[in-house]
C-alpha cells in the first residue's frame, strides 16, 4: 500500500513554504508605524506666533500618498489662505508642506487630510495657531463617523467568504476526504463529491473575484471622493499606484495563478469522467497543491491593507497575527463550509455502512485541522484584540463593541465544535444517527462562521478601538497632579488639562504641615516630551502669592509621555526640586497615537501565540505517532520548530533585544535623589576636566586641546540618548574619553540627570 504517500505529507512544506513567502511579502512594510495621523507640526497646533509663518510643515506618524496628502489653512471666516502648492518630503513620504503669504493677525486653523500608504484609510484632522493674538475659539473634534465607507464591511465579508472556502477548501480537500476516501475504497460516489466541490471552488472564486472588484472601485472611489462608475479610468488607475493598489495587484496575481490551477485540475477531471475511469484519488496531486499555496499566498496581500500593518511599532507580529488569524479561519470555517455544501450532502443516497465508515475516518481528520485552526485563530485573535483595543475602557467605541459582539458569537461555534469532538465522533461508526446530528451541527456551525466573518468584515472597516478611545480621551485622566517631598518642603505640581494645547501648571510650596512656604524667590519648570529631545528650556512661573507659583500658557505640543521638573529657589539656600511624568493626551482638534501597544509586551504575546501554536502542533502529533509515524512526524516537526521560535522570541526579547541608543529615554526622574547620585558621579569622574560647575573650568583642563565642552551650552544639543553615548564612547580625538568601566547604566542616567541641571552662569 502506499499509504505514507498521502497527500497529507505535502501540507505541512506547503504551509511552511506559504509562510517563508509571506514573510519575505511582509517586511518591505515594516517601515510604516503607525496609523498615519499627525504626529508634529510646525507651527505646533495652538501656538501663538508674533509673525506670520513661512509655511506649514505637517510630519505622519507614517508613509502617506504624496499625491493624495492636503493642507488648507483657513482664515476665521473659513477661507483658504495658503498658497495651494502642497508639496511632501521624504521616502517614503512622511511630511508634506504647504507655503503661505504673510499672514494678517488673527486665528487660523490648519486642516489636513492624507490617505495611508499602509491601509489606505483617509485620516483627517485640523490645529489652531495664531499671529500677533491670542488665539480665539477651539475647532471641534473632527467628527469621523465609524465606518468612513459604508459599502466597505460588506466587500471585506465576501472577500473573506470567497477566500477562505477557497483555501479552507483546499486544506479540506487535500488533508480530509480524499485521503479518507482513498482508505475506504468503492462505493462512494469519488466523482458526485469531486463535482461538487467544484461547483462550490467556482462559487468562491466568483465571490472573491467580484468583491474584489468592488473594493477596488470602492477603494478608488472614497478616495477621491467619487462615485463608482466615476472611479473608472483615473481615479482606478492611481488607485493602483498606491500602496493599497499594490497589494491589490498582489491578490489579483495570486487569484490568477489559483484559478489557473483549479482549471486545470476540472478540465482534467471532467477528461477523466468521460473516460469513465472515474475519479482516482490517489498520488500527490501537484496541481491541487499549487492552488493551495496560491490561495494561501492570496491570504497575505489582504493581511497587509489591514490595521495590522498601521500597528506602531508592531507592524510585522500584528500581520503575521492577521495572517495566522485568516488561515485558521480557512482551516476551520473554510473547511466547514465545504463540510456542509459538498462533502456531506455529496454522500446522500450512499449505503449506510459505507457512509458510516466515510464519515469515521473523515471527521477526525477535519477534527485535526478545526483544532489547528481553532488554536491558532484564539492566540492570534488575542494578540490582534490587545493590539487593536489595548485598554478596557477603549472596549466601549463601535470597534470595541463589534470586538465583543463577535467574541459571543464564538461562543456557540466552540459549544458546537466540542459537542462534534466529543460526542459524535466517536459515534459516527456506529449509529446512523450521529451521522444526521453531524449534518446539522456542521450546518449550524458554518451558518455562525458566515456570521462571524460578516462581523469581522464591520471590525476591519473600522478605526481599530485604542485610536478612537484615545481621541476622544476615554479611560485617560483629564489633567495631572502629584505632590513630593523636597529639603522639607512639600512640592504639589498640576498640569492641566495634561491635553495638547495651552496648559495650565501650578506649583504649589508648603512646609510638612501644610503651611505655605513664601521665601521662595524662583520658580521654574521645564517641560520635556520623553519620546524625543525636543529642547525645551525652563521656564520662570509667576508667583502667585501663598506659595503657589503659576503658568497659564504652556503650549503642549505632542501626545505622549512628557515630564515635568520644578526647580525651587529659596532665600534660606535650600533649594529644592521635583520631577513626574505623566501622559498628554489629545486635545481638541488633533488626532493622537496616546494609547499605543507596548512594543515589547506585543513581541513577548506573539512568542506566546507562535510557541502555542506549536504546542497544539505537537498534542496533536502525539497521538497520530509522534516522532515515529510519518503522520505523526509531519506534526511533530513544525510544532516543535514553532515552540523553539516563540519561546526563542520570548527570551530574546527579554534578554537580548538591541536597543537603539539615541532613541533611548531615561528610565529615572530627574528628582532630588537621582541629581544626588548623579552630581557625586560628577564629581569623581568629569569634573577635573569639566569643572565643577560644568564650563570646562576643570583643574585638567588647562592643558587639553580641544578644551572640555562647557556642558551648560551643549548639554541641551542632545538627546539623552545621545548623551549616554558619548559618555559611554566618548568623543574620539579628544581627551574625553569613554568612561564605560567607571560608570554602571544607572550612574549614567542619573548623571546625565545632573548635567542636565547645570545653568550657564552667565545666563542666570
Ligand atoms: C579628561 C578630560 C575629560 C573628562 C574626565 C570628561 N570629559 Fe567630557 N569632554 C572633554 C573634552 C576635551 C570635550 C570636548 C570634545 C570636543 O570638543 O568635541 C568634552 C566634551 C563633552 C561633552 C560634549 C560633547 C559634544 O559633542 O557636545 C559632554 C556632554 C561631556 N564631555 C560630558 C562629560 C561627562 C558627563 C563626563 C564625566 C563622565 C566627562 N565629560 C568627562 C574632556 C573630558
């Protein structure tokens, strides 16, 4: 018998071979970030400019289309007063500018719309700034509604339907009744179950074939804001030329070379019947396994345009999630639908005993791929759910609330699932009657996937959850506050709203016992975003009487991670300090990256998802012979090889992932103790060149050439990222130099905590 040659052996390379291709189609789009929202503007959103500016500059937290970006800035009355010559920078392009005539006084709002180069979604949002006033008024939230293209969640849902019960077809095909048949031999209408799944791989394509079609013009058409037969011709043709219209193409490639395929192998078929050979289900089938690939390949270019690919940071484990995702929605839904329409009523009119003994050996080898598909559907639905929603409170927007909706209706597919695993498997041999219970519960259980696929379809079409939440401030804390102890006097700071825009910051001094402290002389705060240098200065507060010291307008800029230090000057000498950090969120008029996935804690869930993948792979290897059956072995292999990368992944993330230095930030806050620890560094290490005061007035340094830098003056020139490094490298030629042995990583930030203090003495 040639039984080990079963066409199952061919899945296992084939599904590996699929994921090889996808990976190398995944990462050209690792460059992108994020969804492709405003991440910085010059002039920053609500400041107040004593002149006219230039032009406006507008940086993306992501690749936009050039041809598509647009700025307007508009007077108060509403009209257009910028010069129309947007133009964009960079490759790929993440800034675009617009010039402007000198500006009277007054208010202007700047509103900007881009179209992402990686979902193709349009995002669009406006600022306020204003010359030689104050600026007057506040722009309402941009209103996007949930679903920007009404016609878009229907288009995905046959996309998917179409797609997966093509390749979840296949799978079934090759992993499920042929083989079964091929064990049991005669009797079983071969021929009647090849038409019919036939009939249904040409229903799945024509679904795919023209949802696809109909996203395309779709696509054209909500982008350029024109209509379906408008979208033909140009609008359709630079369609194609973007991101969006490349992994189109992708598909429609793959979708050429599968139907090729399922060609062939009818045409073949249909030779064969007229033969009257009838069907031979035997041998690897080559061309089968080609459209297996194929179909598998097309799954990819639609993970790419998903959120997944807009996921900061994250990009390349939230499409492998998404494709993972899709193809155990092919193993287990795809797989059903063909269970259902061809495969089961195929066997109508069969000998209750050959059908019997059909079914036996078939369903548990559906059962095999459903659990792989189930599995590898809840790892990486998890992983996308945490990526897409991030916080609890962001559950409550449109995407959030879809999010659970379909999580219910899982529910039942599972109950049903198990109840078919457990319960009418095993009688399948036996009794006719857990045959018609199977019909029913595959029925019941396909008409839910079509469901689920349908509320996906919704989901996908939407703003994923945290960027919605984190727009319209849900779950985040409107303003900050914290108080320290410093030299005895307790140090309350408020920023409020802690949104971008105009603050408000409040610094307020008592001693231990709540009584106001009004010797200070001086009070400064300096306001730094964490996730980039950007230079900030302190600034003096206003004092304000009974302790308290204020700043009414401190222009906030970013969303993101800031910190604040106050500086205390008091008669009595002892000077004294604070520092927080706290999160800026979103005011107004701007959109925002605020609640983003953590980087690591996403590469750590997707070793997690990948190693239980593997861990499935291998309970389910175990029982067909483990390493020392063929069948067993073809589970063993890519389970073990899944367990190995993820719980690699794990380990590599949290013991050996690089870091990029510049773009470090530092992990203490520049509070009391931290400058403590770090001007006694100072001390023993730098100041015999650098002084004590850090001007380059160091005992040493008398004899050097070039002199020691005045820290004061070039301290604020770099990041602290790029601080550590040069006093961990030092700055070659010179005599500073590398000072790695004497200095722990801690002793650095806190002494870079420190240098960061010094003042020029002659700007005090
Ligand atoms: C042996 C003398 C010496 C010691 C010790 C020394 N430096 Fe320097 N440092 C220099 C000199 C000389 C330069 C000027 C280099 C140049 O001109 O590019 C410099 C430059 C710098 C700069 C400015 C670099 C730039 O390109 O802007 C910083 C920051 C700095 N030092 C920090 C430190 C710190 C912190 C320490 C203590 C850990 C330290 N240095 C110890 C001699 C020294």
């Amino acid at each position: 018998m040639n039984m080990g040659r079963s066409s199952k052996h061919w899945i296992w390379p084939i599904v590996g071979l699929a994921a090889a291709v996808f990976f190398l189609l995944a990462w050209p789009g690792g460059d992108a970030a994020a969804h492709a929202n405003l991440s910085r503007a010059e002039p920053a959103p609500n400041s107040e400019l004593p002149e006219s500016p230039e032009r406006i500059v507008l940086w993306f937290s992501e690749g936009i289309e050039p041809d598509l970006a647009d700025i307007r800035v508009l007077n108060a009355r509403g009209e257009g007063v910028d010069n129309d010559d947007v133009s964009a920078q960079g490759d790929p392009v993440e800034s675009v500018f617009v010039s402007l005539p000198t500006l009277e006084n007054g208010t202007y709002t700047v509103s900007w719309a881009n179209v992402s180069t990686v979902d193709g979604h349009r995002v669009r949002g406006s600022f306020l700034f204003s010359v030689g006033e104050p600026i007057s008024g506040e722009v309402d939230l941009p209103s996007q509604p949930a679903i920007s293209n009404p016609q878009e969640p229907y288009l995905r849902w046959l996309v998917l339907l179409g797609g997966l019960s093509v390749t979840g077809g296949l799978l079934l095909e090759l992993a499920v009744w042929r083989p079964a048949l091929r064990g049991i031999g005669g009797g079983l209408p071969a021929v009647t179950l090849s038409r019919r799944v036939g009939w249904l791989y040409l229903g799945g394509m024509v679904v795919l074939g023209l949802s696809s079609v109909g996203q395309l013009l779709s696509q054209s058409g909500s982008t350029f804001e024109v209509s379906w037969i408008g979208a033909i011709g140009d609008p359709l043709r630079d369609t194609l030329e973007t991101d969006w219209g490349r992994s189109w193409l992708w598909r429609s490639g793959f979708f050429v070379i599968l139907s090729a395929a399922l060609m062939i192998r009818f045409m073949r078929r249909s030779a064969k019947a007229d033969g009257n050979e009838g069907d031979d289900p035997g041998g690897t089938d080559i061309v089968a396994c080609t459209a297996l690939v194929a179909s598998l390949l097309l799954l990819a270019p639609i993970t790419l345009v998903s959120h997944a690919g807009t996921t900061p940071e994250l990009e390349f484990p939230a499409q492998l999630s998404d494709y993972l995702h899709l193809v155990g929605a092919a193993m287990w839904a795809g797989g059903l639908f063909h269970l259902a329409l061809a495969v089961i009523p195929a066997l109508r009119g069969v000998e209750a005993a050959d059908r019997r003994a059909f079914l036996a050996s078939a369903v548990p080898r559906f059962s095999v791929l459903a659990i792989i598909g189930a599995a590898a559907l809840v790892a990486s639905g998890v992983f996308s759910a945490w990526a897409q929603v991030t916080t609890i409170p962001s559950l409550g927007v449109p995407y959030g609330v879809t999010l659970i909706v379909k999580t219910a209706v899982i529910v039942p597919l599972l109950v049903l699932a198990v109840v078919n695993h457990r319960w009418i498997r095993r009688r399948l041999a036996r009794s006719d009657d857990a045959g018609r219970w199977l019909t029913r519960t595959v029925a019941g259980e396909a008409a839910i996937a079509v469901l689920v696929l349908l509320l996906a379809g919704f989901m996908t079409s939407m703003e994923p959850a945290r960027q919605v939440a984190a727009r319209e401030g849900r779950g985040l804390p409107d303003g900050f506050a914290d108080d320290t102890i410093s030299e005895n006097v307790v140090i309350d700071i408020g920023v409020e709203p802690a949104k971008t825009g105009r603050n408000h910051v409040r610094v307020s001094l008592a001693d231990r016992r709540g009584a106001p402290i009004t010797d200070a002389t001086d009070v400064r705060v300096r306001l730094s975003f964490l996730e980039q240098d950007l230079g900030e200065l302190p600034v003096p507060l206003e004092n304000a009487g009974e302790g308290i010291w204020v700043l009414d307008d401190a222009v906030i800029a970013l969303v993101g991670v800031w910190q604040i230090e106050a500086d205390i000057t008091r008669l009595t000498g002892f000077d004294s300090r604070a520092a927080f950090r706290f999160e800026v969120l979103a005011g107004a008029g701007s959109n925002s990256d605020a609640i983003r996935p953590d980087r690591d804690r996403g590469r750590v869930l997707l070793g997690a998802e990948i190693a239980l993948v593997g861990v499935v792979l291998l309970a389910v290897g175990v029982p067909l012979g483990g390493w020392y059956e063929r069948r067993g072995i073809s589970f063993m292999v890519p389970g073990t090889a899944a367990g190995v990368v993820g719980a690699g992944l794990i380990v590599w993330v949290q013991y050996f992932a690089p870091v990029d230095i510049a773009q470090q930030t530092n992990p203490f806050v520049p509070d009391e103790k931290s400058i403590a620890i770090g001007q006694a560094a100072y001390a023993s290490v730098c100041s015999a060149c650098h002084g004590e005061g850090g001007i380059g007035d160091g005992p040493a340094a008398g004899s050097l050439y070039p002199p020691p830098a005045s820290l004061p003056v070039h301290v604020p020139l770099h990041t602290q990222g790029e601080l550590f490094e040069i006093i961990r490298v030092g700055v070659v030629g010179t005599a500073m130099d590398p000072v790695s042995e004497d200095l722990s990583d801690d002793e650095t930030w806190h002494l870079i905590n420190y240098i960061r203090t010094l003042e020029d003495p002659d700007l005090r």
